[in-house]
C-alpha cells in the first residue's frame, strides 16, 4: 500500500517563515513537523532555515535605537530580532506613533516626555515584549529671551543651548497660543549647540513666544517665556499690521502671507 504523504510549502517573507498547509496535518506534529516547529506567531520570535530541514528561531530582542538621543518627533529605526507585524513602541511608558515594520526593523516617532533617558520597549500582538533599558535619552533645551517688555520694533536678545543640534534646527517667532506653523518670523541655528540672536519686537502689542523647533520641523522642544510687546507702533513701522507667515509640513519655513 502506497504511503501519502502530505505536502508543504515554507515561504520567506521579510524574515518570518511561514507553513502553508497543502493537506490536513500541517500544523500537528509528526515525522515532517517536528514539536519543535512552531509558527513565529506561536512563540514571538522569528523563524529562520539553517539547513535542509532544519529551524532556529531568533529570540524577540532589541539591538539598537537610531539616533538614541533626541526630543519628541524624532525619527527612531529600532533594530533586533522577532518583530511581527502590528507591534507595539513604547518610549518610558508612552506609546510612540507611526510605529511600522516587523522581522528585523521597525521605524516610529518618538512621543512627548520629559528630559532625560527613558526605556524602550517593543510588544508583539500576542503580548511578548522585550525592553532596552534607557534606550533612547530626551534632550534638554533651553530658551531664553530678554527683555520681557518691549516696545514695538525694540531689540530682542533671543539664546539657546542644546546638548546636540541639526544645521536646519530653527526658532521662531508666534503669538502665545497660536500654532505652530503659524510663525511671524525665524532664523536657523546653522547646527550651533548655543548662542544668541537678535531679533525685532513685532509692529503691533501683544503677548509673544520663541519656540525651538529641530530639523526644519513643526515641532517645538522649547519655548521661552512670553515677551509683551506694549505701546504704539512707531512711526518708523508705519502702523503695520503683524504678518503670519503659514507653512504646511515637510519643506523649510518660507513665506506665505495671509
């Protein structure tokens, strides 16, 4: 009597081998499937094939974080092994978002948190998580302006420090309250972890704040405290009225009246 065998297809896809079930049996144990043999989503890590018939699987790990230093909004690339599709990022507790990736590498973006080193940790959907201990520290920056009362069109003096900077990271210039591409006016730092700007008091009174924002992003990791502008516009402004300049995201800051 003829022995039926059944039949078995193992494909790769980005890291994780999958068994496709020709006949009733593939997913039991026996000669062909060994007990050994569990799917990735059975054990949270990810298969790979060593040799003719033969599996390891690579534990659910993180190897590294990409930069590993930065605010919220920041980029991250998290390295390691038995990711699966839908996992989870947490940075100190918080969930990143636009989390996406699996096998080997997820990318994800930084949530909002206090300065200071925070614990990274990716959690598969069926609930195994692996945790880098401080892996990825949350910058401090300081902003400072002077004076805090200001005639309109007076001298401001505007300084920062950062512990690491971009050559596109920017301050900007916004009435309290407003959003964040609504900026009157900016300048890069041009990569400089310090200094000091000089800038002009708007035309019209009101209440003002700079704002740091990295990378040519809309973003802002700090803001100063708030500037009051008081008395007429001079005659040297001419009474102008204050100018918006609104940006949509992803392009350098530039100059659209409203």
């Amino acid at each position: 009597m003829a022995t039926t065998h059944r039949r078995r297809a193992l494909f790769f896809f980005a890291g994780i081998w999958a068994c496709y079930v020709m006949t009733p049996g593939c997913g039991g144990t026996g000669p062909d499937r060994p007990a050994a043999f569990l799917g990735p989503t059975e054990i949270g890590g990810d298969a790979r094939m060593t040799g003719r018939g033969s599996y390891t699987y690579a534990p659910l790990a993180i190897s590294s974080v990409t930069p590993n230093t930065g605010f919220a909004g920041t980029k991250l690339t998290i390295e390691g092994t038995g990711f699966l599709p839908g996992a989870l990022v947490t940075l100190g507790g918080i969930q990143a978002s636009n989390a996406g990736g699996l096998g080997s590498r997820i990318r994800a973006t930084a949530p909002a948190h206090d300065p200071g080193a925070v614990d990274v940790v990716v959690t598969n959907p069926g609930g195994q998580h692996v945790m880098l201990a401080g892996g990825f520290l949350y910058l401090t920056v300081s902003l400072t302006v002077t004076p805090g009362v200001v005639t309109p069109g007076g001298q401001l003096q505007v300084s920062w420090a950062i512990p690491a900077s971009h050559y596109s990271d920017w301050i900007g210039l916004f009435i309290v309250g407003g959003s964040n591409f609504d900026y009157l006016d900016y300048q890069y730092t041009n990569g400089a972890t310090f200094g000091t700007q000089t800038w002009t008091a708007p035309a019209q009174p009101g209440l003002y704040e700079f704002r740091y924002l990295p990378n040519d992003d809309y973003y802002d990791v700090a803001r100063s405290s708030p500037v009051m502008v008081v008395g007429a516009a001079s005659a040297a402004t001419g009474g102008a009225q204050t100018t918006i300049r609104r940006v949509g995201r992803g392009g350098s800051p530039r100059l659209l009246e409203k």
